[in-house]
C-alpha cells in the first residue's frame, strides 16, 4: 500500500488546461536520518536521462514550522504550463528511473498529501536566492477583492520595501481542506523573515491590506527550508 501511495502522488498527475505556472507540494514523512537518502534519490533520479529533460524546476524543502502536519518534507514540482507537466510526467512514468525512484522513496518515508496550485500573479525580485518560505491558507470569498488588495499593499510605499518575492496560488486539485488560495513569501534567510515582519508592525499600508482582505479567512501558515533544486530557474517556469 504504501508503494502505491508513492505513486498516487507521483509528481501529480492531473490534466488541467492552463498557460499559467502550475505547481505542487508533494508532502512526505521521511523516517529519522533519511532526508539525505531522499536527496540522493532525488538527484539520481534528475541526472537520468528522463531526468535531464524536466522542463521545470524541482525543489525539496524540509518543514521548519508546520504546527500538526505529520510531514517532515516536501517536494515542490514547478512547471510553466500545465502542459509542459503533462507531456514531461508521460515521459516519466516509462522510463525505468522513475521505477528506481518509488522503490527508494518508498523505503525512506510516507505519502502525507498532494495539493496542485496554478499561480494567479507574482511579485517582487524572483531569485534562486531565496531559500525560506513562509507558506500563507486562506478561504476566499472574493478572489478578485483578494488579489487586489494585496496588489495594493506590494505596490505601496511600504510593499516596495519588501525583500523577496511573493506568489498568489490558487488551488487546482487535490485540496480537501477549505483552503482555496496560497500566498508563498520567499526570503533569503529566517533573519529577513524577523525583519520584514517586524517592520509592519504599526505599519499604515499593512493595516490597509489587512481590512481589505478580511472577507478571506485565514486557515494557518508554514515555514519550510529549501534543501536542494534541481532544473531551470524559478523566474523563468514563472513567468506570467
């Protein structure tokens, strides 16, 4: 059973027609002193030569802060187009290294979740660079009263401040929770994160934003840690 769940989740094979970014967070319980084994799977897996024709950018993360989650890891897929996801995960699945790969992560960990996103819009300096995430749930009502809100306050004088990047998703597939949307923050370390956070505090635009985003409920949030990457930049499989 838990082979087959390793493959379920696979690098998520769901059909969806989008020119957008489409992305995935595959969450994974990796068993204590493992992750470097994952790691080695991953890269071997990636140095194939399937591997080598990802059109996309592959991403493990280990969580720093997920509250009751049971993962402890994630492997994040990032492709252009959900198109270009499609024709390469074809490709993937016959090609014995995928084989080669299930087998291996199967013995070092359990499947948690898959949830598919596609990105609705992007902000700020898009860098390889950054390499902690604070991952931000929400429930939104409104999805257009939502993105402009926060539009406005990363365009205002002290949205210009920010150091990063910023990505609004919204959920495609796999999402059994309420959650409908996902705002990804990504910084270049936990001190920037301190940092930003603590340079809205009394803030008159970040005070704005969030009376203009009440109508979202806000479900929780993640931080995680980018490990390893593997493939094409981030700004490139983003761009709108």
């Amino acid at each position: 059973m838990k082979r087959i769940g390793i493959l379920a989740i696979g690098l998520l094979l769901f059909s969806h027609a989008a020119s957008a970014a489409t992305w995935s967070i595959i969450s994974i319980s990796v068993t204590p002193g493992s992750a470097p084994a994952v790691a080695q799977a991953m890269d071997t897996l990636m140095n194939s030569k399937v591997g080598k024709e990802f059109p996309g950018r592959l991403l493990l993360q280990t969580n720093v802060a997920d509250g009751d989650d049971p993962s402890t890891h994630g492997i994040v897929p990032v492709y252009n187009t959900a198109a270009d996801r499609e024709e390469f995960v074809s490709k993937l699945q016959a090609d014995p290294a995928w084989a080669t790969f299930q087998g291996t992560l199967a013995a070092l960990s359990d499947p948690v979740s898959s949830v598919m996103y596609r990105t609705v819009q992007r902000w700020g300096d898009i860098s390889d660079d950054d390499i902690v995430w604070r991952l931000h749930f929400f429930d939104v009502a409104d999805p257009a009263a939502f993105l402009s809100a926060l539009d406005t306050f990363l365009n205002s004088k002290a949205g210009k401040k920010f150091k990063g990047q910023v990505f609004l998703s919204t959920v495609v597939a796999g999402g059994l929770s309420p959650v409908s949307h996902a705002i990804s923050v990504g910084q270049v370390s936990e001190a920037a994160v301190e940092e930003w956070e603590m340079s809205l505090q009394g803030d008159d635009d970040w005070a704005k934003y969030l009376d203009a985003s009440q109508a979202a409920a806000a479900l929780g949030n993640n931080m995680v840690r980018t490990l390893r990457t593997w493939g094409a930049s981030l700004d490139d499989v983003t761009k709108p």
